[in-house]
C-alpha cells in the first residue's frame, strides 16, 4: 500500500498496460505501476485522461486534489462499499442524541489517552521540558476524567477545546523555539509548525474520508461534528483520535530538520510550506504512512463494529430519547 504525490507543473497523466505513464512536453519520464497505489495526491497543473481516472476508480483509488496556495483538499471518491444498510444505520444513529454522545465522549478518550501516553514518553526523554509535560498531563488526565459528566455534545465540545489548550500548552515545550510555535492557530496558520499541522490534518482528513466511503459510511454525516455544507463530517469525527499520530509525525519531521524554518514563506495567505520542503514532507509523510492508515484503519473498523451491532441490536423504545 503507498501514496503518489504529484506535485509539478506541466506534467500529464496516462494509463498504460497496469501503470501510469508521466509525461512533460510529450515526451515519456517515467511509469509508475498501479498495483500498490492506494491514494494519488495532486497539486499543480497536473492532467489526467478519464481512463485513468476510471481504472483508479475501479481498484479502489482515491483521488485528491490540493489546490490554490494553502492546498485545499478536493476529493473523487472510489466506487463504494456495497452494503447500504451501514449508510441507513448510520443516519439513523446521527439521529440518536444518546448514541452520538457516547460515541463522542468514546472517541475524546482516545484522543485524550493518546496525546497523554505521548507527553509521558517525551517526558522522559525532554528533561528541558520535564515540567511543562508534566503540567499538561495531569490537566489531561483531569479532563478525562470529567468526559463521563459531559451530559451534551455541546459541553463536551467545550471540555474538548479545553483540554486542546492544556495540550498545546505542553507541546510548545518541545517545538524548536525557531518556529515561534506559541499556541494553534489555523485558516491561515501564522507561523511554520501550525502550517504543518494543518497539511497533516488535511492529509489524514482526506485518507480518512476515502476510507469511510470505501467502508460504506457517508463521511458527510457524523456523530459528533454537526452536519456541515461540504464537510465530511464524519472524517472529522474520526480525525480527533488520530490527531496525535498527525502531531507527532510534525515535531519528528521538524527535530530531524526534514523541513527547516527557511522552507515556508510568510504572506497575508498565512504561513506556506514552499515547493521544495514540500517534495521532502511528502517523502516523509509516506514514510509515516503505515502507522497513519493504520490508525485510520482500526478507526474505520472500530466504527463498523459499532453500526453492526447497532443494526443487529432490537429497536429501542423512545430511541431518539436523551
């Protein structure tokens, strides 16, 4: 299973024989097979025959499409999973307050556990930020234990967003000081590590969207994120848990210099990742791949597990009841 990022002006995409061709000015610089693909990622003057488009469709293929300067995701979808009951259980269950607030109070634990179990490890390797951490991670583990009295999905937000500041308050301990990495800020993100951030969470947003539809969900209708005009709703669900993983692919890449301070600009658009520390952060991103769809997979598994016993389980009385 891999990743194809194109990122490069002028180039054209042909199907030939089980691989795709690349092309520049009409003349042929190099193939790719298409048997290991599992998502293709554009940006730039990039065209492609309907051909192509249709195999990658059929194998299972998504497509995104990163345009304009800040890289703003647009999706083709691959065929979908063929088991439309999961679709129709998921609606029904979007419309259960009972089952979204478990379901959310379920997957900000994680989220929190996770962010938790990582500030204990760089705890013990960041003794400069020994105390910082270890602030932050009792304000988690204090929030955490609040989840269970979150009696609507509007105080869990609140708790969320909450425990989102403690957190950020402690990561900054560990972001070189050279990035000016104060707190997250987004749309546009003001400073380098915020800017990763947000291409990562874009990433994972967009893998994760692919995977729900090839699961049979609709990634528009979510349990914990309110239905949204063009949002995948249900990707965004999902991606909290896995913000972590994102975050901690962001500070690996930026301690081991895969992309330096000298790689964004700074603009009214926001804070930009430039063209060459993008082609290293694509490779690097790759690279992080495995364990990302793994984590987005046993997401996507654990929420079909769910829906199944809901659409086994026997009607409830009154089953839109708080």
């Amino acid at each position: 299973m891999s990743s194809l990022f194109i990122d490069r002006r002028g180039i054209e995409l042909e199907l030939e024989a089980g691989a795709i061709v690349f092309r520049e000015n009409g003349e042929r610089i190099g193939t790719v097979p298409l048997a290991p693909l599992t998502r293709v990622f554009l940006r730039g003057d990039v065209r492609l025959s309907a051909s192509l488009l249709g195999r990658l469709g059929e194998r299972g293929v998504g497509v995104v499409v990163l345009s304009g300067r800040q890289g703003k995701p647009s999706l083709m979808l691959a065929r979908p999973h063929n088991d439309a009951g999961r679709r129709v259980e998921q609606i029904k269950r979007s419309l259960d307050p009972r089952f979204c607030l478990d379901f959310a109070r379920a997957l900000i634990e994680r989220k929190i556990v996770r962010q938790g179990e990582w500030f204990e490890e760089l705890r013990n390797r960041d003794m400069q930020a020994r105390y910082e951490l270890t602030h932050a991670r009792r304000l988690l583990e204090e929030h955490r234990a609040r989840l269970s009295r979150a009696e609507s999905l509007a105080a869990l937000r609140g708790l969320e967003g909450s425990a989102a500041a403690c957190y950020f308050d402690g990561l900054k301990a560990v972001v070189p000081a050279s990035l000016h990495f104060k707190s997250r800020n987004r749309r546009p993100p003001k400073d380098p590590f915020n800017a990763l951030l947000s291409l990562t969470y874009t990433l994972a947003h967009a893998e994760l969207a692919i995977a729900l539809y090839g699961a049979g969900f609709d990634p528009y209708v979510g349990f914990y994120h309110a239905l949204d005009y063009g949002r995948e709703s249900l990707a965004a669900d999902l991606l909290e848990a896995l913000r972590p993983l994102c975050d901690r692919f962001c500070l690996r890449l930026v301690r081991e210099q895969k992309v330096v301070k000298d790689d964004f600009s700074v603009s009214e658009a926001g804070c930009l990742l430039g063209k060459a520390g993008r082609a290293r952060y694509y490779a690097a991103y790759e690279g992080y791949g495995e364990v990302l769809r793994a984590g987005i997979q046993a997401e996507v598994e654990s929420l079909a597990e769910r829906i199944g016993r809901a659409l086994e389980a026997p009607p409830r009385a009154q089953d839109d009841a708080p």
